[in-house]
C-alpha cells in the first residue's frame, strides 16, 4: 500500500520531468503539424496514447536535447535513477534545472518566415509553479494517467488549431524563447532576445494542464491578416 | 563256411551209401559161398578188392576233401593272420615312428643336457673365478681389518688413558658437585623458610584487607543506618505533611465544589440578566413608538374635527355620525391604548432603572465573584500541581516504604535499598523546593494580578466618571464623524463597481496582453539560444539571397555587354581565320583521298578484269556481281554472296541456270569456285573462238 502511494506522489523533479517531456513532443508536434519541416523528417513514435510524429533530422534533436540545455544530460542520467517513472524517454527536454527552479516563467515557440525574420506564430506556453503546497508537506497526490489525459488533450487541441491558423506558405523556422527570472545565471550559449510579439494579432487560448506542481496554460497566436 | 557244411552232408550221404553196400555185399556173400566156393573165393577177393579200392579210394576223397576243407580253413586263417598282421604291422609302424621321434627327442635332450652341461660349467667356472677373487678380497680385507684392531687398540688405550683422566676430572667435578648441592640445599631451605614467610605476609595481608573491607562495610552500614534513620525521621514527618495536605486538599474541594456552585448561579444570574435587558429593550421601542402613536392621534383627532365640521356641512349624517362614533371609539380605545402603554413605559422604566441597579450590583458581585473565582481558580490550580506533587511524593514514600518492606523480608540488597532511599529522598527534596518555589510565585503572580486588577478597575471606574460628562458633546462629534464617513462609504461604494469592472477590463486586457507575449521588463527576461533554427535559417537565407544577388549581377553585366555590341578582338579573328583555313585545308585532303582512292580502286578493278577476265561489281548486302570478258550479253552475270565466315555462295541467276554440269561437276564436286569460273571462261572463249 505505502509502494503504491508513493507512486502516485509527484515530486517536483517529477514533475518537472513530466513538463519537460510534454514540451518535447508539444514542439515536435507543433513543428510537424504546422510544416515546418518536410513530414518526411518525421517518424511516428506513440505517447499519451497518441501517435506523435517526432522529429528524425539530428541537428533538430540535438537543439532541442542538448543546444539548448547543455547541463541536461547530467540532469537525466541522476534524474533516470531517481524517477524510472518518469523518464522512459532519455532525451528529456527543457532545462529541468530551472523548471525546478521556477525560473522559467513561459516557454515561446516562435515560427518565423526564414528570409524576413517576421514572426506569424507565437505559441506560448505558461508554467506556473504551484509547488509551495507540495513543498510544505502536503504531496501532490495527482495520478499519473489524469495528467497524462490532460497533456493528451492539449496536444491534440494543437493538432486540432491547424484548421483555423493561416497556411504557412514561404519557408519557415522556429525559436524557442524563454521566459526566466531577471537575475538567472546563464551560460555563454544563451543571450537575449526581443518577445517576437506579433502586431495586429489574433490570440487563441488553448487547454492547461497540471501535474499539481506546475501548471502549464497554452496560447497561440498568429499574424492575422484579411 | 558252407563249403564246409555241404561237405559234412556230403560226408553222410557217403557214409549212407557205404553202410547200403556193405550190406549189398554181405548178402550176397552168404548165398554164393555154397555154391561155387572157388570161384567165388576169387570173385569175392576181387570185389572184395575192388570194395576196398573203392572205400580207399571214398576215404582219399573224403581225405582229400578234408585236406582241401583243412586248407580252405587255414587259408582262411592265413588271410586272418596276414591281416591281423598287416594290423600289428601297422602298429608297429607307428610305433617305430613314435619311437623315432621320441629318439630324435632324446637327442635333442641330450645336446641341451650337454649345453646345459656346458653353461653350468662356465658358471661354476665363473662362480670359482669370484670365489678366488673374493678370497683375496677376504685376505686384504682381513689384512686391513688387522690393522684397524691394532689401530682400534691403540686408540682404545688412548680413550682408556683419556677415561682416566676423565675420571679423575669428573671425581673432582663430583666433589664440586656435592660442595654446590650442600650450598644448594642450604639455599633451598632458606628459600623455603622465606616462602613460608613470604605465604604467612601474603595470609596476613590478604586477612588485613578482608578486615579493613569489613571494617569499611561496617562503616558503610553505619553510615547507610544513620542515614536510614534520619530517612525515616524526614519520611515520618512528609508522611505527618501528606496526611496535612490531603485534609487541605479535601477542603479545596470542597471550596471547589463551592465555587463551582457560585459559577452555575452566576451563569442564571447572568441568563437572567440577558432576558431582562431584553424586555427593557423592547419596552424602550414601544416607548419610541409612543410619541408616534401620540401623532398619529393628533392626525386623527383633527381628521374627525375636519370630518366632524363635513358632517356639519353635508347631509349625511347619519352615516358620519357613525363613522364618527367608531371614531372615537377608536380613538378612546387608542388614547385607553396609549395611556396603558404609557403606565406599561412607567412601570417598564421603573423597572428598568431597578433593573438597571440589580444589574450594577450583580455585575459588582460578579466581578467580586469572578475576582473570588479567579483567585480561587488560581489557588485550585496551584493545589492541583501541589497535589500532583504530593501524589507524586506518596508515590514515592509508598515506593521507599515497600522497600523498606522488602529490606525487612530481604535483608540482603541493603546496600541497594540505601542507595535508593537516599536517591528517593533527594528527590523529595528537591521536590519540595521546587514545589515551594512554584508557590511563592504562585503568591507573587496573583498579588501581581489582584494589583493589576484594582488598577484596572479604578482606571475603568475614573473612564466612566470622565465620559459621563462629555458623553453629549462626544456622541455629537462622533455622530457628525459618523455621518461624514458614512458619506464618504456611500461615495466609495458607488465608485466600487466601476472600479471593479476597470479592473475587470484591465486583467483582461493585461492577460490578452499576456496570451500576446507581453511580460514585466522589471523582473523577467526573454532569452534563446543563440545557434537556434530561425536565426540559422535566416542567416542562410541572407547568405542565399546575397549569392543569387551577385550572380543576378553578374549576368546582367554580361547581358549589357551582349546588348552593347560585342567587339570582336584581333586575336579572335586570327584564330577564327586559322582555323577556317584548317578547316579547308582538311576538307581539300580529303578530296583528294577520295580521287585517289577512286583512282586506285578503278586501277584494281582494271587489273582483275584483265587477270581473272571477270568483271567484279559489289552490289548491296556483300553481294557481288560477276560479269565475264567474254559473255554474250551484259545478262549474262553470275551472282555470289559472301556470308559471316567469308564464304561465298552461288546465288541462282538466268545465266547461272544454264549451267547446272559446270555447277554440279565444280561448286558440288569439287568445291571450288575458281576452277568454275575458269571453266566458264574456257567454255565462253571456246565458243566465241569457234564463232
């Protein structure tokens, strides 16, 4: 009985593991959905109980599991042996340092046109640290299948905003900005940008979910024009 | 065997036959004798001869038979014999050869007994030859051994010699010896004495520490029997305090139960109290209702003097005068009303004021009370942890006693028990310190709080007596205060929803804001990795952009050039006129080949014309023509075709047809295509000739 509790108890690498990992799918399904890169470089892989086509063109993967995060790897390795739960996936995305932090704030995904530099799409993804609960004692006692329905049903609610956002007809890339506290340290590789806001542009909110240590609130939004 | 037995019946029937003419011959004996005795005298002697002949000549047969059944017989034995014989000579053949072997055995035993002979020889020759030289060896060893007895000897008379001298060594040695044991004997027995010395001290030393342990135990029992007694003495007189305490202990409860009491009583007095203030309460509402009541009499009594001078002036009269009748019915039923309400006020007032003065003494009894109840809820307490302590002493004693009860029974751990008691009492000591401590602070705290009490209540007292003057004046200002606030909350109140929905608008706008991506500059920054994917891209779009630019101009100068004209340099018309002229050049060689190469073949085909007297034309599909010098016609052609190995065939023409011996004699025969065109050629010159 105490073996199964403490399953269902989310710590906060935990749960900063899970957030992670969402984002790595969240982007490569964002990516694919959107076409900005070729459905060719993609391969279907199953999570949540959806099939989420993930990215296979190694300079992408490697942005995303070590550019961005160069201290990651550490993280996962200490990280596997703390939580087998949480980390069947090695290449775990997002610094988890500074989810567990809470210095991340919001994550961006900005799609640019590659020759302009013009932002058309934001999609923003807000995470709130609701870890003082958990960290006065009291465990979160969220199941790991309701978070995962949750994160289901935001990714698929991505897949689903296709229908309305513009058509992308020039090429395209992405960016990934993040929102941080003012007085976190970071390496060389990191350096500041501007919001990449859109003007004149039309939001949609999207589904949240919760891992009862963070929550994450998604939003789009893309260059509106008549 | 037969033989033999036929011979025997024959034998017989001979006998028989013999006996018959013996009698024959008897009988006619008798009767001839008397008469012709002479004659027959000499006929008788002659048959009588011939009788005898005959019966020598039946006994040499029968004889002779018996010689010849004897030497049947003893042919037959001879053969039995030789064969028996042929037998034992057979054995005896094989007995000579048995003999034989066993003879060429016993020679080849003798020559191994001889050999044997021999090697024995050697060997006993060789065994003499090792006994010789053993015997020798015996001499020289008995020679040396001579010599080592002599030697032995003489070393046996050194060792004597040496024994001697030893002996004499060891007598001294001996006497030394004994010298040493006497010295040694003397030694152990002062050794021993000194032991037994030495055992006696240790005895004795061992004895003093038992005594002087005993001697300790002793003084240790004395002092625990000391200490025990003024235990008991202590013990006695807590035990003479407990029974005190617990006599006081039952009076504090009793006065609990007191106070307990007083509480409950004050608790209804205060119940009562509420109810009553209650009932002034009201009564003071009607007594606010009174002076409206009183207006609304006013309103109606001059109503009826106005009804009642309508009445004057209309004629309903009747009606009016009854309407006015219930009036003052009404109205005297009001002013009975008003008038019980207004004894009801009094009486109520003075109840109030009576009240109000219970009250004032209830609340100065209840404060003497609570005061009483707190101090004795204080002194409770105290006896409460006071008798904590003594419960906890009795226990205690109770402990210390059941010991001493236990040392009675069990004399042996008194020690212990001593120990124990002396701990319990130390305990109790320190107990009872700490116990009086506790209750002069107890003493001091509640004089401390009776004081601050007292200050508290003459404080309040001098407040009251302060407010009552100005209590007008105050309620004025305060209630001009009230109004103004009142006012000011009125206003504010009003603004409030506004308020709220500006900032309803502005969270909305803000979070719009936020759904956009705007963030507080203040305490967040935006940061991205520096080699991310849109930055790359777009470097390598510029990069694109910039190299297709370069190309564009490129072309486009060259493009201008070709627009403008292109002057065509010297060199180039140089090397375009070289190369026409090269150009001719090959095309003129060329030429030429082909002339002479016509020139030739035309020569070649002259020459075979006039050699082979054939005309030779090549026609399409390696085929050749044949035409000969001295054919009739130009028809007259003979068609061949040359296959893939070179081989050449005769193909059926007009001509060729005419000549099915020359074919048959010369392409089928004998296989050779020259032999038949130079038969064709004979044949055309031939004919042509005879023409």
């Amino acid at each position: 009985m105490a073996a199964a509790k403490q399953l269902n108890k989310i710590t906060l690498k935990g749960s900063a593991a899970i957030v992670s990992e969402f984002f790595f799918y969240g982007i490569n399904n964002i990516l694919y959905q959107r076409g900005v890169y070729p459905p060719e470089m993609f391969k279907q892989e199953k999570k949540y109980g959806l099939t989420i086509l993930v990215s296979t063109d190694e300079t992408l993967l490697t942005y995303l599991n070590d550019n961005v995060l160069p201290q990651l790897q550490g993280n996962v390795m200490l990280l596997s042996s703390v939580l087998p739960l949480f980390c069947q996936r090695q290449q775990l995305f997002l610094q988890i340092e500074w989810l567990e932090k809470g210095a991340v704030k919001r994550l961006v995904v900005v799609i640019r046109e590659s020759e302009t530099n013009e932002t058309l799409e934001r999609w923003q993804f807000e995470i709130q640290c609701e870890s003082d609960k958990s960290e006065n004692g009291k465990p979160a006692t969220k199941s790991k299948e309701t978070i995962n329905s949750e994160i289901r049903a935001v990714i698929r609610q991505v897949t689903a905003t296709v229908t309305f956002l513009p058509l992308l007809e020039c090429p395209c890339s992405f960016d990934l900005l993040f929102y941080t506290d003012k007085n976190l340290e970071v390496s060389e590789k990191w350096e500041d940008s501007s919001p990449c806001l859109i003007p004149n542009s039309e939001e949609v909110k999207l589904r949240s979910f919760s891992t009862s240590v963070h929550k994450v609130d998604g939003a789009v939004s893309y260059k509106f024009s008549m | 065997m037969e033989d033999y037995s036929e011979t025997a019946e024959n034998t017989t029937t001979f006998r028989i036959m013999g006996d018959f003419k013996r009698f024959l011959s008897s009988h006619s004996d008798n009767p001839s004798s008397e008469l012709t005795i002479k004659e027959n005298t000499s006929k008788a002697s002659d048959v009588m001869m011939r009788v005898k002949m005959k019966q020598i000549e039946a006994a040499h047969a029968s004889s002779e038979r018996a010689h010849v059944k004897a030497n049947i017989e003893l042919e037959s034995k001879f053969e039995q014999l030789t064969a028996q014989n042929k037998v034992l000579k057979d054995k005896a053949d094989s007995l000579q050869g048995k003999v034989n072997s066993l003879t060429t055995k016993l020679l080849d035993m003798q020559d191994e007994v001889k050999q044997m002979r021999k090697d024995k020889e050697a060997e006993i020759s060789k065994w003499e030859n090792s006994y010789l030289h053993l015997e020798t060896l015996k001499q020289e060893a008995d020679s040396r051994l001579s010599e080592e007895m002599m030697m032995v000897t003489s070393q046996n008379q050194q060792l004597s010699e040496h024994n001697l001298m030893l002996q004499s060594q060891n007598n001294i040695l001996n006497l030394k010896c004994e010298e040493h044991y006497t010295h040694m004997d003397q030694y152990k027995r002062s050794l021993e004495a000194s032991q037994t010395v030495l055992k006696d001290y240790q005895e004795t030393k061992s004895k003093l520490a038992r005594s002087e342990q005993q001697v300790n135990r002793l003084k240790q029992e004395l002092a625990t029997l000391q200490d025990t007694k003024t235990l008991a003495k202590t013990l006695k007189e807590e035990m003479n305090r407990l029974r005190h305490i617990e006599v006081e202990f039952k009076k504090i409860h009793e006065e609990n139960y007191l106070l307990r009491q007083n509480n409950d009583n004050f608790a209804l007095l205060q119940e009562k109290l509420h109810s009553v203030e209650s009932k002034l309460a009201r009564a003071e509402l009607q007594c606010a209702n009174v002076p409206s009541l009183e207006v609304e009499n006013n309103m109606l009594t001059q109503r009826i003097e106005q009804l009642q001078n309508m009445s004057v002036t209309k004629n309903e009269h009747s009606s009016l005068q009854i309407e006015l009748s219930s009036l003052s019915q009404k109205l005297s039923t009001a002013q009975e009303e008003n008038l019980n309400l207004k004894a009801e006020l009094s009486t109520l007032r003075n109840h109030n004021i009576e009240l109000n003065s219970s009250i004032k003494a209830i609340d100065q009894k209840l404060t003497e009370k609570s005061e009483i109840c707190a101090s004795l809820n204080a002194q409770l307490l105290r006896l409460r942890k006071r008798a904590g302590l003594l419960a906890k002493e009795r226990d205690s004693i109770r402990e210390i006693l059941q010991s001493y009860d236990a040392e009675l029974t069990m004399t042996s751990h008194t020690t212990q028990l001593n120990k124990r008691i002396e701990n319990e009492a130390a305990s109790n000591k320190r107990l009872y310190h700490r116990i009086e401590e506790l209750e002069d602070e107890n003493k001091k705290l509640a004089d401390e709080a009776m004081k601050n009490r007292l200050g508290i209540k003459t404080l309040e007292s001098q407040k009251e007596l302060n407010e009552t003057p100005d209590s007008p004046m105050v309620s004025q200002t305060m209630n001009e205060e009230n109004s103004v606030l009142r006012e000011k909350i009125q206003k504010y109140e009003a603004e409030r929803p506004t308020l709220i929905e500006k900032i309803e608008q502005l969270e909305a706008w803000i979070e719009q804001g936020k759904i956009k991506g705007d963030y507080n500059p203040e305490n967040t920054k935006v940061i991205h990795f520096a080699m991310n994917p849109a930055d790359l891209a777009h470097q390598k779009s510029k990069q694109d952009v910039a190299n297709l630019k370069e190309e564009c101009i490129r072309l486009r100068q060259k493009l201008r050039e070709a627009a403008d004209g292109h002057e065509v340099s010297v060199a180039e018309v140089e090397s375009l006129k070289l190369a026409q002229e090269e150009a001719s050049r090959a095309e003129l060689r060329n030429q030429r080949l082909k002339e002479v190469f016509t020139k030739k073949i035309q020569e070649f085909r002259q020459a075979c014309y006039s050699l082979t007297g054939y005309r030779i034309d090549t026609l399409n599909d390696s085929q050749f023509r044949l035409v000969s010098m001295y054919a009739e016609s130009e028809s007259d052609y003979l068609l061949f075709e040359m296959n893939e190995r070179g081989e050449m065939k005769l193909l059926e023409t007009e001509y060729s047809t005419t000549l099915t011996e020359l074919v048959n004699l010369h392409l089928h025969h004998q296989n050779s295509i020259p032999m038949f065109l130079s038969a064709i050629s004979v044949n055309l010159f031939s004919q042509q000739t005879l023409a």
